[in-house]
C-alpha cells in the first residue's frame, strides 16, 4: 500500500481540483509508493499501482508502473476499444523526477513531462512536453525513442509503454533509488484520471508522489 507523508505549509493556496474548483490547502501531503522491478512485460498485477483516493469508480483506468536499469514499462487500461488520440481526446500523460526533488517550485532539468498517445498521432505515439525555466532544462527526448503498443481485452483495451533510460535525463537507478511521479490520463468526453488531482500539476513537481524502487 501507499503511505502518506506531510511536507510542508502552502505559501499560496490557489491550487485547482480537476473540476476547476479552488482548493484552500493549508497543507500538502505527498505519497509514497513501492515501484517494482520488471524483467519481461506486460506487466502483471504487482505492478499495479494502487488508488490513493480508493474511488470505487467502475471504468477507471488500471495503472502499472515497473522499473529496470534499462528503463520504465507502464501498461494503462482504458475502458474502451477505439480512440480518438491527441490532446483534447486520449492520451497518457506521465511525469518523471529522476531526483525525487521534494522540495522543488518548479520542474528542473532532472523532471520529465511525457506525453503518451495510444494510438499514433501524425506518425508520433509519444514525445516530451516539459516546460523549463531558466538554465534548468535539457534536450527533450527523441519521439523515436518511445515505445507503445495495444493489446483488446473483452472489456477494453491495455497500452503497454516502455520508455528507454535515454529519454531521461539522469536515469541512474544504481545511485538514486527513488522517483518523483504523477500520472494523469485522459479520456474523450470524461475527466481525466490522475495520481494527483490537481490541474497544474505538470508544474509542481513538489506535489508529485515518490516512488521507491525495489527488487
């Protein structure tokens, strides 16, 4: 299971809930989750990661994460058989800290913002979609480099993922035993499914969870 863990006081509480709704926090609590490691996908159950809000929703999306010194395979569940791919229809998107910076106001050169499609979009099914300040920024990854395929079930459709470690900017799993995560998937015509439920969560790596890794 997960646990949570208090951080630290809000300096401004203006963040929105996934309905637009302001949220007056007057603290933040941040999750901790065991991230697995995988030798050969998909990924089975242990892999799934569980909902920290225990919503007992009927046609969520089913979310699994696995780690390996080569890279990070998700396998996400949709509960449908056909898409319409793109930003305003379905897509995955999937926030990386490869530093697990807890205490960072903005995404810095070790954070990642990867933008998912499960079926092609003009050719592309992934690429990187970070936004920087500064001096802190890298090259974003090569869309090449993403890899996704599909796989019907009887009652919708898995997308397995596989992002390679050099997509990442300092993906080393020997020294750094930890990532920052957050996760948000969106669907046509519903809304969208996330770890962390706010809407400007691709610019407050500090809200998002961190992932243990473990053998």
């Amino acid at each position: 299971m997960f646990r949570r863990r208090f951080t630290r006081e809000a300096e401004e509480p203006s963040y929105l809930n996934l309905y637009g709704e302001e949220l007056d926090l007057p603290f933040f609590f941040r999750y901790e989750l065991p991230l697995h490691f995988f030798t050969e996908v998909p990924l089975e159950d242990k892999f799934i990661l569980p909902d920290p809000y225990f919503s007992e929703e009927k046609g969520r999306h089913e979310v699994r994460v696995g780690w390996s010194y080569d890279g990070i395979a998700c396998r996400v569940f949709y509960p449908k058989k056909s898409f319409k791919p793109g930003v305003e229809g379905d897509a995955i998107e999937l926030f990386f800290d490869t530093r697990d910076q807890q205490d960072a106001p903005y995404p810095t050169r070790f954070c990642h913002h990867f933008l998912i499609f499960p079926e092609p979009v003009q050719g592309i099914v992934g690429r990187e979609v970070t936004r920087f300040r500064g001096d802190e920024t890298h090259p974003h990854a090569d869309p090449a480099l993403f890899e996704v395929s599909t796989k019907k079930s009887l009652t919708g459709t898995y997308v397995d993922i596989f992002i390679p470690k050099e997509a990442f900017f300092s993906f080393d799993p020997a020294q750094f035993n930890r990532l920052g995560f957050a996760y948000r998937i969106s669907q046509e015509g519903a809304l969208p499914q996330s770890l962390i439920p706010y809407k400007e969560i691709a610019s407050l790596p500090s809200l998002w969870a961190t992932l243990l890794l473990t053998k």
